[in-house]
C-alpha cells in the first residue's frame, strides 16, 4: 500500500499559510488553510494505488513550484527577493511587467512562454493582475477618436488598442497562468483552441502549465452560449496529449456542431464529402462519441456547411449529420436496433421540436420494418403523451403499420390512447385512431368493450364533426348492456354537442331531460366593486423613509414612486443631518440599475439628485426612447415636486394616490385643492388632470360639504366630476377673441377647455359631448366624442434586390390590420386621453401612435389612471 505525507508552508509579504496532503492506499486527504489554524480538509479516492501515488505527487510538484517549502521560506529559484525589502521587490515585480509589456508591444508571441516560465515564480499574483489590466487596455473595444495612434484607417472610431497577434499573447498568458475562477469571465481562450495555426505553441503552453480545469471551463462556455465551441479536433488532440480528460458531454456537444473548415476559403462538395468521410471512418469517433449524442440536447439538426457549384451561383448547403448517420448506418458503423430505439425515445424527452423532426426524417429514410417497430412498440405508445401534437401524430402512424401484428399488445396501445382521446389539440390524430380501433374490435372481439370505453373519452373534445363520428362507432362497438359504458355516457352528456344525444339514445335513455331539467340557471347580477379599500400612507418616521427607498427600487408600481416624490416634498422634517451618508447604500444600488418604465427611470433621476442634495436642482436624465407622449408626463410631474420643494411647500401633489394602487378619495382632493387655494400654490393642469382621471366617486356624502370652499373657477368642474351637474360650463369665444388670446400668450382658456375634456372622457367615455364643437378642440379625438376607428385590412409585402440577377424580388404578401389616425396637432400635454392618438411624419412616411387607454376604454382602464403603463 502506497504512502506518503508532505506538509508544506508559504510565508511571504502578507501570505502565511500551509499545504498538507496524506496518502493512504487509494485516497488521499489534502488539508491547506491560514497557519495556527485547522484548515479545510479534502479526501479523494482512486480506482488504484499507482493513480492515487501519481496525483499526489503531481499535485505536491505543483506546489513547490509556486514557491511552498517545508519551512516556510519562499523558493523557486526562490523568488530572488525573500529577503529583498518590499520597495525592492516592488521593483523587481515592476521590471517584470516592463519586460512582458514589451512582448505585448512587439507581438513577441514566441518569446511569452520562455519569459513565463523565467519570470512567473515568485511573481505569479502580480503577473495575473497585471494581464486582466492588459486585456482592458488592448482587447476592450473603447473610442480611439483621441488616440490617432491605434486608430484604424478608414475604419470605425471604435475598435481595440491591440490587433489578433497581440490579443493572442494576453490570452495565452491568461490560459497558462489562471485558476478556473480567473479564467471564466474570459471568452478569448476559445481563439486560442480553434486556431490550428496556434496549436504547436499552444500545447507547449499547457505541457508547462498543466491546467486542470480546461475540459469544465469549455464545457460550461458551451453550455451558456450557443456561439462558444471548441472545434471536436482540437478536443481529440488536446486528449491525445493527455492535456484534457475525457468528458462523454463535452465531446458530443462540440461534435454536433461539426465545422471542418479553418479559413474563409469557399470549399466544393467534393471536399466537404472527403472531410466527413474522415470523421465516419474514425474508430473512436463512431464507437465512443457518436452514441453520446442521444444523451444530450444539441443543435446538430442545424448544422450545414455552405458550398457553390464551380464556384459560381447561389450558394447551397450541405446537411453535415445527415450525411454522417446515413454514412454510418450504411457502412453498419452505428448499430441499426441502437439507432431506432435512441431515435424513437428521443422523441419523448423534452427537447428541442427541431431535433426531434431531424431524428424523424432520419427513421423514415432507413425504411423500418414492421418487426423492427413491434420490437419498440411501448416506446412509441408514449408518444400519445408527448406535448408536441406532431410526435403524438408520428406515433399514430407508426401504429397503422404494426396493430395487425399478432405480437402487437393491445391492451397497453388502448391504455396509452385513452389520454389522447381526451387532447382537443390532437383532434386529426384522434379522428385517424378511431377506423383503427373498430379494425382491432373487429379481428380481436374480446377488446370490444375495452375499446368502446376508450372511444367514449371523445366527448371531453368539444368538436362537433369529431362527436359524430365517434358516437357512430360507439354504434358499431358499444353494447347497450354495458354498465361502465353507460355510466361513461352520461357523465360526459352536458359536453355532447350536434346530434350526438340521439345517436347515443339507447345508453343515455332518457336521461337527457332529466339532467336538463336539474341544470340551475345562471343569472348576471352584477355587484358594484368597492375602489376605497387599501388606504395609502406616506412615511412617519426615517426608517420608513429608507424603507421605502428599498420599495421602489424592487417594485414595478407606479404609487412606490410617487410616495417618494412627495416624500420628499412633505416630509423633509424627517431627514438627519446625515442623510446623504445613510442613503449611500440606495444610492449605489440606483447607479447599476436600469428600469425599463419610463416613470421609473425619470424617478429615478428626481431621487438621485435630491439623494445628493435636497437643493439641487432637477435634471431629467432620462433618455428612455418612447413614441407614448402620455408616458413622458411624468416629467412635468417632477418639475411640479421640485417647484413645491423650492417654495417650502408641505403640500402633496394633488395626482398622489389616497388609496391603493391609484385611486383618490373625493373628499381628500377637494381638501387638497382647498388646501392650494389657502397657501395661495398655483395649481398644475397636469396635476390636476391625473387627480381627476383616479377620482372614483365613492364617500361623495363626505366631499360635498367642502365644495362651497372651492374657488368660483373650479368649483363647476368639481360638480361635475362627482357626478352633481352634468352642464358644462364652457366660455365660447368669437374668433376675435381667440385671436387675441392667442397672440397674447394667454392659453388659460385653452387650458381649462383641456381639464373639462378629461374630466368628461373619464366619467362619460362613451358619450357625446356637443359642447366641444365649437371650441379649439372639436377635432381632437377623445374629446367631444369617443374615437371609433374604421378598421381595414391593408396588403404588404418585403421588397429586396437580387445581387445576382440585379431584380427586384418581392416575398409573399401578407395583410395588416389598421385603422387611420388624424394628423398631429399641438395640444396641451395634461389633455391625457388625446396625447397618442395621432399620426405624425417622419422621413415623408407616417407614423402611428396608439393611444394605450384604447383597448379597454378609457375611464375603466387602469393603466390610464395610473398613468404610467
């Protein structure tokens, strides 16, 4: 039994650690940790004594190479500076990082592993830092507008300071000098591994470095992006220089994504054909890889390779595994009964609908017999189970050529097909199913209740032509003594549809009217929903405040915003001195964020700048694109909290809900709009317009007693809007006027006009409001009437030149469902409902905004009372 015991130390600078591994037989236990205490201990176990010894040992060389000793000193040609000063070995460190930035500098590919097998020791921590800053400055793509010496002529202003021979050297350092960890944010290492050109110095490199973590680095890039693979030759040589370990995932992955080529060069079919013969005539390729194949989810039904006839024409593919398996199972280098079953059980995992039509077409083309089916008849009955109705239809087909087989189960084909009859998506499989069970009733009569039963299971399927058709063969299968089946019948009588009742007569027996005649009838009775319910509060006390930083960060509700927007406005007392140092943690967390809603990121903005400074101004920064002006309202909004918090004002906003998620109580924006008047605040259209559009009209008894405190000019508009007058008091103006209102500057009529129309549109929005017709409004949709859109249908198609033929070709037609607009025109941006439904320009092509209110209304829709969709 072998045995050995090594007990190794590293102290240096601010390292003071140990290494200790003991071999036992066929295991070992490695434990590393801080000196002084117990560490953190591993054991492994191998199939054999020689293996255990090898790796122990492998891993004891490993050690010592980094600079481990029995007592602690730093070795390895021991760093050269164990007892330098720590200025001096600063600048021994710094030398070494000169010398590799010239290698860098003169694309010095040849002499990097030389210098890394020379310089690293000692060194190893310094050098890996110094090659991720190198990847930044050379790899990253950055604007070299300002730097004309890495600019590219007549290139883009983008691009990396360093070209591919540069790039090679950064990586293949990374490669030779990196743990797992290290190495796995980087894609590069996958130039390295499908450039056969760099393969000599390559291999050079992992014979120096022995990395262990090669085959699960790849495989895990494989696994996270479709693009990322390493070509199946490398893998192979790589393996043959014992540099990877077998890994059965990792090989049939890049398999399946077989690519021959290693230039740009365009290649003939001719030689595509002799490259793929080479791999099907590979021994280890066809017996140990090719198998793997069935375990695991690939693309390998993608696969082709481009080629052109004499190099002129359109170019055509080749299907690579679809030569590769009719080549195999040719030559009888893939088992033929090994192939169907993987082939036909493929189809009941979960995979990719695309792969498994590939798998399909492959079992067609080999012509099964019907001896080779029976062999494998339970598998295809769980076909019937697939989700995937196409495989459910394959294994029906399958069926038709083996159910006279006498070796064909019938009991557990009807067991299987009992679930299919119930699938309203499988209904041509279920219609193909039922000839072939009258067929077995008739040849095997002793299964001719079993299958009557099965039929019966039809009637689930509310398909009218489909019942029919199985009720006629209960006709010819069923037996009027058959309790089971008429017990079947009458529990799916309420599903029967068209005539099936009567052709079923016999079983049911009357019993139709009887169940009838015992159905409760429905009636509506609709119960208006109370709105009121979840009131909402603003924050008491600083923990509240932070808590609710918390809330809008994480939630997509628009209230979590707005909260802080008035927070900010009336709770101010609340805030410490040191609020801006206990808001840090929130306010980092905002800087790596990005929010998709509009009103978020414009919070967002608003937060951010009062989170610095109270008195700073507001700046939007939001560059959020949207076509949807109503979204871009929440703009303004922030203009209005910062107006209040400049003047002093403790005031919320009028739009600020009083209940959840939205909605506002009548009383509490009367008393708010009071409360305005009394502080002498001027009011915001758009303020307003929100509050307006969330009033519900619940607990009026409550609002009515403060309408006579409102000013003259509202106090008609709040009538209205609780729903006590429905006249609406619109100061009609002769041209002369309006003229002069105009070119004045003075749009308050204009204005008011706009607050009327939204509160019609949200308590009436489908009525007709005449009075808007002879004002600045009356062609503004969603204003005097509702916008009713003329649908129609409109015919398009694709448009393209042909490189080859220099026509132009048009693809299929298809026809769009459209509706026209009116042409844009200037309105106030608080006139919610009209913001987005018009038409503009641009590039002499219009451009249609849909209003988000329209498909359920207006007043009723949510995301127009909450404002931001």
């Amino acid at each position: 039994m072998s045995h050995l015991k090594r007990h190794l130390k590293y102290i240096e600078g601010n390292s003071d650690k140990f290494w200790q591994i003991e071999v036992n037989g066929q295991q070992f236990t490695v434990v590393y940790g801080k000196n002084g205490t117990a560490g953190t201990s591993q054991t492994k176990t191998f199939d054999t004594d020689e293996a255990c010894l090898k790796t122990a040992e492998k891993l004891v060389a490993e050690k010592l190479k980094k600079g481990y000793s029995e007592d602690g000193t730093v070795t390895v040609a021991a760093s050269k500076a164990v007892n330098r000063p720590a200025t001096e070995q600063k600048v021994a460190l710094q030398e070494i990082l000169d010398e590799y930035d010239q290698l860098i500098k003169t694309r010095n590919l040849d002499g990097l592993l030389p210098f890394l097998q020379a310089k690293s020791s000692g060194h190893l921590e310094g050098l890996r830092k110094h090659i991720n800053k190198a990847k930044r400055y050379w790899m990253n793509h950055v604007d070299l507008t300002n730097e004309p010496e890495f600019h590219k002529k007549n290139k883009s202003t983008w691009g990396s300071r360093g070209d591919v021979e540069q790039g090679y050297i950064i990586t293949l350092s990374a490669i030779a000098l990196f743990d797992k960890s290290s190495i796995s944010s980087w894609d590069e290492p996958f130039w390295f591994l499908n450039d056969p050109d760099k393969h000599k110095i390559l291999l050079e490199a992992l014979e120096w470095a022995k990395p262990d973590w090669l085959d699960t680095y790849i495989l895990d890039k494989i696994r996270r992006n479709d693009w990322s693979n390493v070509r199946y030759s490398t893998l192979r040589l790589l393996e043959k220089n014992n540099l990877i370990r077998y890994n059965p995932e990792l090989f049939a992955r890049s398999l399946s994504r077989f690519e021959y080529r290693y230039s740009s060069k365009q290649s003939s079919k001719k030689e595509i054909e002799r490259k793929l013969d080479e791999l099907i005539n590979d021994e280890i390729t066809y017996q140990r890889d090719v198998p793997e194949l069935f375990n695991y989810e690939t693309n390998l039904h993608n696969q082709s390779e481009s080629y052109r006839i004499n190099n002129v024409g359109p170019y055509l593919f080749f299907p690579i595994w679809e030569y590769i398996y009719k080549g195999l199972l040719a030559e009888n280098k893939i088992d033929r009964r090994f192939f169907i079953g993987n082939a036909l059980h493929l189809q009941t995992k979960d995979w990719n609908n695309n792969l498994k039509s590939f798998y399909r077409k492959r079992l067609e083309e080999i012509d099964l017999t019907t001896q080779e089916l029976i062999d494998f008849q339970e598998t295809i009955f769980a076909f019937f189970h697939a989700q995937y109705p196409p495989i459910a239809s394959y294994g029906l087909d399958l069926c038709k050529r083996m159910y006279e087989h006498p070796d064909f189960n019938i009991p557990s084909f009807l067991e299987w097909a009992s679930a299919l009859m119930m699938r309203t998506d499988c209904k041509a499989a279920i219609k193909s199913l039922l000839p072939i069970f009258e067929k077995i009733a008739k040849s095997k009569p002793e299964h001719q209740v079993s299958i009557a039963e099965t039929i019966a299971d039809v009637f689930m399927v509310p398909d009218m032509a489909l019942q029919e058709r199985a009720a006629k063969s209960l006709q010819k299968l069923g037996k009027l003594e058959c309790d089971t089946l008429q017990e079947k019948l009458l529990s799916y009588l309420p599903q029967m549809q068209g005539n099936v009742k009567s052709l079923l007569d016999g079983w049911l027996d009357g019993a139709s009217d009887i169940l009838t005649e015992a159905v409760e009838q429905y009636e509506y009775q609709p119960v208006k929903a109370k709105l009121l319910n979840e009131p909402l509060v603003l924050p008491d006390t600083w923990n509240d405040v932070l808590f609710q930083f918390g809330k809008f960060i994480s939630s997509d509700e628009p209230h979590e915003a707005e909260i802080l927007l008035n927070t900010f406005i009336c709770k101010q007392h609340l805030f410490p001195q040191d609020y801006q140092e206990q808001m840090s943690p929130y306010f980092k967390q905002l800087e790596r964020t990005y929010f998709e809603a509009v009103f978020k990121n414009e919070a967002k903005a608003f937060v951010m700048g009062k989170m610095r400074d109270l008195k700073a101004p507001y700046v939007s920064t939001s560059n959020h694109y949207t076509e949807l002006h109503a979204l871009l309202i929440i703009k303004r909004i922030s203009k209005v909290a910062e107006r209040k918090m400049r003047q002093g004002s403790n005031l919320p906003l009028l739009s600020l809900p009083t209940h959840l998620p939205y909605w506002i109580a009548p009383k509490v924006l009367l008393e708010r709009i009071i409360a305005h008047q009394q502080a002498n605040e001027v009011i915001d259209m758009a303020d307003l317009s929100i509050a307006i559009s969330r009033m519900c009209r619940e607990d009026l008894e409550a609002a009515l007693p403060l309408l006579p405190q409102l000013d003259e000019k509202l106090r008609p508009l709040m009538n209205f809007c609780l729903g006590l007058d429905k006249k609406m008091d619109l100061e009609e103006k002769t041209v002369l006027t309006k003229l002069m209102s105009w070119v004045s500057g003075n749009q308050e009529q204009y204005e008011n006009l706009a607050l009327w129309a939204v509160a019609a549109r949200t308590f009436y929005p489908e009525e007709t409001f005449n009075e808007f017709e002879k004002t600045q409004l009356r062609e503004v949709p969603f204003v005097a009437q509702p916008f009713k859109p003329n649908f129609y249908f409109k015919e398009s198609w694709n448009e393209w030149k042909n490189y080859l033929t220099k026509l132009t070709e048009r693809s299929p037609s298809w026809h769009e469902l459209r509706f026209d607009q009116p042409e844009y025109k200037k309105i106030p941006d608080h006139l919610l409902y009209s913001l987005n439904i018009h038409r503009e320009a641009m590039d002499g092509k219009p451009i249609y905004n849909i209003p988000p209110m329209y498909a359920t209304g207006t007043a009723s829709c949510p995301k127009t009372r909450s404002l931001w969709p």
